[in-house]
C-alpha cells in the first residue's frame, strides 16, 4: 500500500502544479492572464498572511518612548539624581550623599587619611548639598586617589 504524500510533499506538488497551469495560461491567453494570475496570488499573499500577523503578540505598543515618566530610571540612577538635586523637604539628601563619599573615599584609600584638598574639607564637614561644580570636583579628587597595593 502506497503512503500518502507527506505536506511539506504536497505543499510542493501543489506549487509545482500552480506553476505548470501559469505557464499553460500564459502561453495560451498572454501577459495579461499572466497579470491576472499575478493580482490573484498577491490577494490570496494578503488574505493567508496578514491575519498571523495582526494576531496579539504581548507586546504594549501603546508606550511611547518620547515621555519620560513612563519608565522609571535605575534604582542607583534615581537615588543619585535625588542626591544630586534634592527636594527642598528632602532632609536625608545631604546625609545620604556625605555617607556615600565617605563610603567611596574609604574604600579607594582603604583606611588612609585624607590629607588636604577640597575632598578632605568636605568629609570633614557637616553634610551638606552640593552644586554640580563642587560634586566635578569632588569626582576628580575621588578618581585620584591610588588604592593601597595589597601584597
């Protein structure tokens, strides 16, 4: 008993046979058949693949990347802009930012004074905000300091 076609076998045949009767009708009626048969496969294109292709896919498109409130910024992001531009009824900024510096400057001299510069001024101070210029600075001071070679 001869096995049925498998469909990848018959999506062949079925293209292959498409084929033959293109040529057939072109050669019997002309071009013009041949741009009828053309526009037939192109609605018969549209009508079989459009619907896969408007089916839901999970994907919001409603969001707009344009606005930015729409997606909240990183954690550290979002708790350095705070620190850098705080609130006038955000009290905890200064302290905040003070204990990060610190935090920074003992982990780069890994327990070693300070000694002169803007950077010791300021760990040696009260918290307090900074503008953007003293915070450039502070980086630079911070970005210099060697860490102890450990042997």
């Amino acid at each position: 008993m001869a096995e049925p076609p498998s469909p990848n076998r018959r999506i062949l045949l079925g293209v292959a046979a498409a084929a033959c009767a293109l040529v057939l009708v072109t050669v019997a009626r002309g071009p013009v058949a041949l741009l009828a048969a053309a526009t037939l496969a192109l609605l018969v294109g549209a009508v079989l693949g459009l619907p896969p292709l408007l089916r839901h896919d999970g994907i919001d498109w409603t969001w707009r990347s344009g606005r930015t409130d729409d997606v909240p910024p990183e954690p550290g992001i979002a708790t350095l802009r705070r620190l850098l531009g705080p609130a006038a009824n955000d009290a905890t900024a200064a302290v905040e930012l003070h204990q990060l510096v610190r935090a920074i400057a003992d982990d780069r001299t890994r327990g070693r004074p300070l000694t002169g510069g803007r950077l010791a001024a300021y760990l040696s101070g009260p918290p307090r905000s900074l503008d953007l210029d003293e915070v450039d600075r502070l980086i630079t001071e911070l970005e210099a300091l060697k860490p102890k070679e450990t042997s």
